[in-house]
C-alpha cells in the first residue's frame, strides 16, 4: 500500500490477502477501518491497530478465519456490527478502556475465544455481540455499561461464570441462553427486569438470588434450568409473565419469596405454581415467605 500522509481511512482493497499481509500493522494517523476492509482474508494472522485509530467499521475483520492476534490501542471508541465475527482462531481479546460501543454480533462465533477483557468505559454491548463464543469462560460486564441487548452471550456453551454491570436494569431476551455450563451469575443491585429466556437452558445453575428491586420475570426466563434447586425473590416483584418460567427446572424444590403470602397469591393470579419436567411429570416447589412488607 501506497504511503500518503492524506489516507485517513483503510478501505477494503487497500490491502491484498496475500502471504506477505499475514502479519499487518496499520500505520499511524489512520482513523477508521472502513466496512469489510478484511472481510474473508483468509492469510491475515496478526494486526497491530495504532493510537490514532478511534472506529473499527462493520464487518472489518469478519471472517478472517485464521486470524488470531488482534492488538488494540488505547484511543478506538466504537466497535461496529460484526467487526470481528466469525474470526474462528481468536483466542483472547482485550478491549481497550476507551471504548464505549460494542456493536451486534461484534465477536459472534469467535468459536476459540478463552478470554476476554472488556473497556472500562463501554456503555452497550449490542445484541449477539459475543453469541457461539463455545469456548468463553467468564466475563465481566463493567459498572460502565447500562446495556447488554438481546442473545448477547447466548449459546456460549463453556461460560462458568458471569458478573454484571451493577447499574443494568435489564437482562434481555435470551442475553444467556443456552449458555449449560453457566454456574455462577453476580446480579445487578439496580436489576428491574429478567426478560424472556434470559437463562433459558442454563442447566448448571444451581441457586439463585434475585436483587432487591427485581420487579418483572419473563416468559420461559429460567425455563431448563434443569440444576436450579433453590430460588430467592424479593419482595419487589411484580409479574411472573407466564408460570412456564421455571419450565423443566426437574430440581427446583423451594422458592423464597420475600413478600406475604397474599402479595405472592396475587403474582400468580391464584394458582398454585407448578413446574412441569422434562419427563413431563409435574412437581411443586415449596414457597415460603419472609412477610418483609
């Protein structure tokens, strides 16, 4: 590539894959990495981004099967849709603290990614951002973010453990479905909503506590969470939008609920809660009551 103090921007073409570009260190100055710059570049391994650099674009990366050293700089604020999706060899990333937007399907079936570090700064993860990761482990969402949109970490089958942003008031549709080996869920404090299929199939789960706070439980939100044998509600809540909720969890035998009796008859429009499993039997946890009005 041509060197000229006026190219602010990598566009696609700008690089050839080519075995001499298996190893690419943009230069500084550049700003922008344009949409599919190195979409499907199946030679590129390593790619050194510089300070400069502040918008990897959509699809900038997508694809690039073997590549599997990404360094980023301090300085990049946006990562577009898809910017890395597909990059089956990456094993680690480290996001740098000025980023603050991650965007849909940003990292999606990154199938060998370990490890990641995310910015101390982002305020969303879009929606699948991180889906197919099979072999993530754990993740950290900072105090920074106030938004995971839906299937952002779904399927990721290897997923133990997972700490979220104290100041998100929503875990989104199916944000964790999928994800069986997941054991461990650090709840936000200012958590309002579970939403549909939040945990959906998160067969490792074997407790859990709701926060204060947490008003609104969602169709189908634990539903084969086939483990889960205890859970804490508080007194807060306001809806279990469907009792298929705790469909299939074959192990959940007590539910505390931080309310009276009458609040917790109320929620469930009189019935009694019945958990179907996935023998098809029926079974009914025990509720008790702390009457913590």
């Amino acid at each position: 590539m041509a060197q000229n103090e006026e190219i602010k921007v990598i566009f696609s073409g700008s690089y050839e894959d080519a075995e001499e570009n298996r190893v690419v260190r943009i230069p500084e100055g550049i700003l922008e990495i344009a949409e599919n710059a190195f979409r499907d570049y199946t030679h590129l391994e390593e790619v050194y981004l510089p300070h400069s650099l502040t918008k990897i674009s959509a699809c900038a990366f997508s694809g690039c099967a073997n590549l599997r050293k990404v360094v980023m700089e301090l300085g990049v604020e946006e990562i577009l849709d898809e910017a890395f999706s597909s990059c089956s060899s990456l094993t680690e990333i480290i996001i740098p603290d000025s980023v603050k937007r991650i965007g849909e399907g940003c990292f999606e079936a990154c199938a060998s990614l370990t490890r990641v570090k995310l910015s101390e700064s982002v305020v969303m993860i879009g929606s699948g951002a991180f889906a197919y990761c099979f072999n993530l482990v754990d993740v950290t969402i900072p105090d920074s973010c106030v938004l995971v949109e839906f299937n952002a970490f779904a399927n990721c089958f290897s997923l133990e453990g997972v700490k979220l942003s104290d100041n998100m008031g929503l875990i989104d549709e199916s944000t964790f479905e999928g994800c069986r080996s997941l054991k461990t869920v650090d709840l936000p404090t200012k958590l309002v909503k579970i939403g549909r299929r939040a945990f959906k199939g998160c067969s490792s789960l074997t407790n859990l506590i709701l926060p204060f706070g947490t008003a609104s439980i969602g169709f189908d939100a634990f539903s084969g969470c086939s483990s889960l044998s205890r859970i804490a509600i508080p007194k807060d809540l306001r809806e279990i939008e469907d009792e298929d909720a705790f469909g299939e969890c074959d192990t959940l035998a007590e539910i505390s609920f931080g309310g009276t009796r009458e609040r917790w008859e109320s929620i469930m429009r009189g019935k009694t809660l019945t958990v179907q499993r996935s023998d098809c039997s029926l079974s009914t946890p025990k509720v008790s009551f702390m009457d913590m009005e």
